[in-house]
C-alpha cells in the first residue's frame, strides 16, 4: 500500500502522536520510519486522496504537534510513496541535507504577509502625483481629445500601479527582514503586491510582529496586511 508522508524530524524528536490520527476515512494510523539520525512520520496513504477540510486539518495537526515538541520539516500535503522501504531510502540517501536544513529551521516558525492597497485609493493618489496622467483624464473628460488617450492613459497608470508596488514591497520587505532569519517570495496575485514568508525565530516573534503592526500603521487604511502564524516552516524546507 502507498504511503502518505507529514514530515521529517529527528531521530532524538519526541514525536508524540498518540492523540492524532493520519488522513483517510476512517482515519489512518500514524507511525515512524526511522534512520539512525532522521525519522519520518507516515501513514498509510487512502486510495483516492483529495484536499477535503478533514484531511487537510489532520495533516495541519500532525505538523502543530511535531512543531510544538521541536523542529520539524513538514512536507506539503498530498506527499506519497511506495512503502516505508522509499521513505526510509530517502532518509539514508539524504541524511546531510535533512539534518542541515533542521539545523537552520531550529527554533524557528514562519509566518507569511500578503499586503494589497485599495485599488480607488491608488489610482486617486496617481492622478494627484502624476502631471501626465492627470493631464490625459482631463483630456478625456473634456471630450476633446483623441480616441487614442484612454489606452494611452490606461498604459500610463498599470506603469505607475507596477512601480509603485514594486517600491512598496521593497520598503515592506526592507523594515521586516532584519526581525526574520530568512524569507521566500512569492508572485503576488490578485491585487496584491506582496506575498513573501518569513522564517523567524520563536525568541524573536515579538519584535517581528511589532514591527509588522507599525508597518501597517504607517502605509494607513488604504492598505490591507494580512499576516498569518506561527506555521510550520513550510517554504522553508
């Protein structure tokens, strides 16, 4: 039977799962394929695995427990192999690089910042700073000018939009990641201009997240910060 893989931690981990269960219905049983240095948490993997609230919150549970006993490397849900031999292969052909990115993920939890700025709000403040734009809207509205300017103007203003959040997720990021030990962006979608992870150390959760609210305070109500943790590492791993 398949198997369905959490995570990988320690040999020395705790590894405390007698008050969880795995993913499938009925729910699997947890256990561990072990090395001499590493450990993997695993169950039997369900024949027909979807991303369902169930599951997703027993895969989530799995990771907060392992997270609040030590250091984990929690995998992405929907991770499967063969059997517990393929688990216990990768653990052996790849003791170095696991046992190092514990190392670095030590003591640490992620926590990940979207940010976005209201899309009136923006647009308003182009007009007002931008002698071209305002002087192609005013065109516009006269009706006297050429059926050419609204496509001009729109090419003007996503320029202006793209570097102006560009310079915003510059300064967000320049005042965040000296409070985080590392970070991952990601392509913002919608209409956000930041999506990026910290990875930032227990000891110092309370300066990040500080410096996080004076952020927000700064850039005012026109933008919307959205920080979610303490998470296991997950763009970390």
């Amino acid at each position: 039977m398949a198997v369905y893989v959490y995570s990988i931690v320690s040999a020395t981990h705790p590894q405390r799962l007698d008050d969880l269960h795995g993913v499938g219905d009925p729910p699997a049983t947890l256990r561990t394929v072990r090395t001499e240095s590493l450990s993997a948490v695993v169950s039997n993997a369900p024949e027909e695995l979807r991303p369902k609230r169930r599951d997703l919150s027993a895969h989530q549970s799995v990771q907060e427990q392992l997270m609040a006993d030590g250091t984990v490397l929690p995998l992405q849900f929907g991770f499967t192999t063969t059997d517990d031999d393929a688990v216990r292969a990768v653990l052996e052909d790849s003791t170095d690089e696991f046992s190092e990115r514990l190392r670095a993920l030590e003591g640490c939890v992620e926590y990940h910042l979207k940010a976005a700025q209201d899309e009136d709000a923006l647009l308003r403040q182009i007009l007002q700073e931008s002698d071209e734009a305002r002087g192609l809207n005013e065109e516009i509205r006269s009706g006297r000018g050429s059926p050419d300017l609204p496509l001009a103007l729109g090419e003007l203003v996503s320029q202006e939009v793209q570097a102006r959040q560009d310079q915003l997720a510059t300064g967000v990021l320049a005042a965040l990641r000296g409070f985080a030990r590392e970070e991952r962006s990601s392509q913002p979608t919608g209409n956000d201009f930041l999506n990026v992870s910290f990875l930032v150390e227990r000891d110092n959760e309370k300066s990040f997240l500080g410096a996080e609210q004076d952020v927000a305070e700064e850039l005012g109500e026109d933008f919307d910060l959205r920080l979610v943790g303490p998470l296991p590492a997950y763009s970390f791993v």
